[in-house]
C-alpha cells in the first residue's frame, strides 16, 4: 500500500501551483507599494518563543503546536504562527537599532495540530505583515488597509470586516472581573477548557468555538465599555481613518483572536463562502510582545491572511485570476539525426531566454505533436530528413493553425518575433 500525505496536509499539484504563485506575487506587489520588505524565518523555532509569546493557556500553545527535541535535546516547535518568529529575528539582529518604524511582510507555511475540515489544515500557509515601532491608529488602519487592498486585487468581493479592541493590560484586567462576576453562576454552561480558562485566563472564553460556550459569550457585556481613556482614544482614532479611507467595518465585541499577545486592536477578514472557519485572515495591535521577547518597550501591529481560505473564498465566487501561460515552444523530431538537432535547437532556444521542450520518449510524430498541444506550447518545430536535408526546420503555429519552413539559423528571431503577435 502506497504510504499518503500526513493527514491534514496537502499536496499543491502543478495545475494548482500557478494560482498560489500568482497569489504570492501579488501580495509581493501590495506589499512593495505600502512600502513593507520581505523576511523570512525558519519553519521551527524555540518552543520557549511560543510559550512566552502566544500565550500558556492558548489552544495553540496547550493543544495544536508540534513539538519534538532535537539531538541536542533542545525543545522546539514547527512554527504555528508568524509574528512572534519575527519579533525574535527583530531582536536577536538589533533591528530596532537601525529603523525605528520597521515594515514586514512574510509568506509560507505554519503547523497546527487542528481537527482538519473545510479551511482547515495541520500545514496551512500565511501571507503576513508586520509594522513595529508606532503607536498611532493610523498604522493598524494602514494595515487593515493592505490586507483589503490586496484581496480585493483578486476581485473577491463578499468580505466583512470584524472590528474590536481587546484593551491594554490595564482595562483588560478590569474587565476580566467583570467576565469573571458574569460567568461565575454560568459555569455548568461551560465546556471543561473555558472552565479551566475561569480563573486564569477568562479572556479565552470569548475565543471559544463551542456553540454552548457561544451562547453563553454572547450574553457577556462588550469590552470597549470598559477600555481605560487611552484604549478608548485609541479605538475611536482606528475607526475614524477606516471612515476617511471609507473602509466599512462592522463591531465585534467579543472578537479576541486566540493569541494572548493582543493589546487594544483586535480585527477580522470574514468571508461569507466560508461556513464556520469564515475568516480569511486577521490581526491587531501588540504592544507588549517585544518586550515579553526580552526586548525594550515598542509598540507593533500586524496581519495574517490564509492562502487555502483565500483559494476556496476565489473559487466559491467562481473568480478566474489572470495567470500569466507560458509560451512554450516544442521540439518533434523523426529519426535520430534530427533527434540530436533537436537537442542542440533545445539548448540555443532556452539559452535566448526561451521556454522549449521535446520528448524525450521514443514516439511518434503524431505522438510528439499530441504532447506539444498538451503541454500547451504555441509553436511547435518540426525536424525530419526533408528539413534536415534543406537545413530547415517546419513551425507550426498551433494558435493561429499554420505552418512554413524557415532556416534554423533564424528560428529564435522569428520565435520572439511570432511572440508578439
């Protein structure tokens, strides 16, 4: 029996590949026109990292991380998330020391232990910004902005935005009481984690998913009633720049995110083509993370958007991206003379910075012009004992369902000329 893909995982094919890359290159392009730059971390980190930054008492971190030791017998975890990781790179090269506003942005894979089902995967992928060293409304706008910006790009048009502010440390513990006061006769109600949660981290009751738990959140007093003055300022200035930039967003009073690191912005990208997992992405504020990393006091915010999320959210609203088709060209030969021009002709086409291929299977003629019409070539060269004898070769333009004899030394200036027909 054939060994299968670890469960939860998936096999990106060809014929799929070319939407993930034209979705990578555009985040690319977003990312440049806000001015982010790229970097890249390593798919495993620490698990000290995540325990400390994420939260103890995150599903994330008690549940879903993958940890193992090494040889060395050093405890790590493939990476469930991608801003920590970052915040850790920030720091371990001193880049606050160089560019006091950092701008970020990142793509590739994350791990969770999860149940998988629709929109959700053990290996899932992440597009992500960063912004670190600015208090100001205005850069969680900017970014809620990038992340729109970009899958509207992609023409995706049932989006919602879920906005919150989960409060500074301060608020946050007032309104933990509060909770606390609320839940304290509602326990029975509860599942057993948010049972465990009651006492040392009443805020993750908000995140569960539960429908008994969601019955019993939905009855809880909303957050921003309780933000301290410099939480409130600061939510109604992210409100007011979203109504400059006439960004529509509806309030969510119990969103929190299922990471501890948040401090007062807490959003959400939602899809209505999703079901239950129906938010493409999201983020917030967390001014407290790099100093929990052991580094000074600098404020951040950033995002996270779902590559799977999105691809479903493209193909429930039936949406064709535009993906560049390369012009390939393909080499059919008859006899083995002309197999060994053929290889040569190969060579000079791709050393002039043209796509070429041949069989290299013993086939047919008709065989290898099947092959050429399957791999989706536009031209075709055609090389038998008549060409061969003439120092010619026959192209075939499969487009335009034409065919003549040129001279072989003038084959890549007719190819880039054909080209830009």
């Amino acid at each position: 029996m054939p060994i299968k893909a670890p469960r939860g995982t998936k096999d990106i094919l060809p014929q799929e590949v070319g939407v993930w890359q034209y979705l990578e290159e555009t985040f690319r392009e977003v990312c440049s026109l806000f001015s982010y730059q790229e970097i890249k971390t390593p798919v495993f980190e620490e698990a000290a990292l995540f325990v400390r930054g994420v939260g103890e008492d995150t599903d994330i971190v008690s549940k879903e991380m993958y940890n193992f030791k090494d040889k060395g017998g050093r405890e790590l975890s493939l990476r469930p998330e991608g801003t920590a990781p970052i915040i850790r790179a920030y720091l371990e090269h001193s880049l606050y020391k160089e560019i006091p506003l950092l701008k970020l942005y990142y793509s590739g894979p994350m791990f969770r232990y999860d149940r998988p089902q629709a929109g959700r995967w053990r290996q899932f992928h992440h597009l992500g910004v960063e912004a670190i060293g600015s208090p100001q409304p205005a850069l969680d706008g900017e970014v809620i902005a990038l992340a729109l910006y970009f899958l509207k790009r992609l023409k995706i048009k049932e989006l919602n935005l879920q906005l919150n502010s989960v409060g500074c440390p301060t608020c946050r513990k007032t309104y933990q009481e509060v909770l606390q006061k609320h839940l304290k006769d509602k326990l029975p109600l509860l599942c057993s984690d948010c049972q465990n949660r009651f006492l040392n981290n009443p805020l993750r009751i908000l995140d569960c998913k539960k429908e008994s738990c969601q019955e019993v959140v939905r009855t809880i007093p909303p957050i921003f009633d309780y933000l301290c003055g410099d939480c409130r300022e600061h939510f109604e200035g992210i409100k007011e720049y979203l109504e400059e930039m006439k960004i529509k967003y509806i309030l969510a009073p119990h969103l929190v995110r299922g990471l501890d690191y948040y401090t007062k912005t807490a959003f959400e990208i939602t899809s209505t083509h999703l079901g239950a997992q129906n938010a493409l992405g999201g983020g917030g504020r967390y001014d407290g993370l790099v100093e929990t990393c052991g580094g000074p006091s600098i404020p951040a915010v950033g995002m996270a958007l779902g590559v799977e999320r999105i691809i479903i959210a493209l193909q429930e609203e039936r949406i064709e991206l535009p993906l560049k088709k390369k012009e390939e060209t393909f080499i059919a030969t008859v006899g083995e003379e002309a197999k060994r021009e053929g290889f040569k002709l190969l060579s000079q086409l791709r050393a002039a910075g043209l796509a070429a291929d041949l069989d290299y299977r013993p086939s047919s003629l008709k065989a290898q012009m099947r092959q050429g019409d399957k791999k989706g070539a536009r031209f075709v060269i055609i090389i038998g004992e008549e060409e061969l004898k003439k120092g010619l070769v026959s192209l075939r333009d499969l487009r335009q369902g034409k065919q003549e004899e040129i001279k072989k030394e003038e084959v890549i200036k007719v190819l880039k000329e054909r080209r830009k027909l």
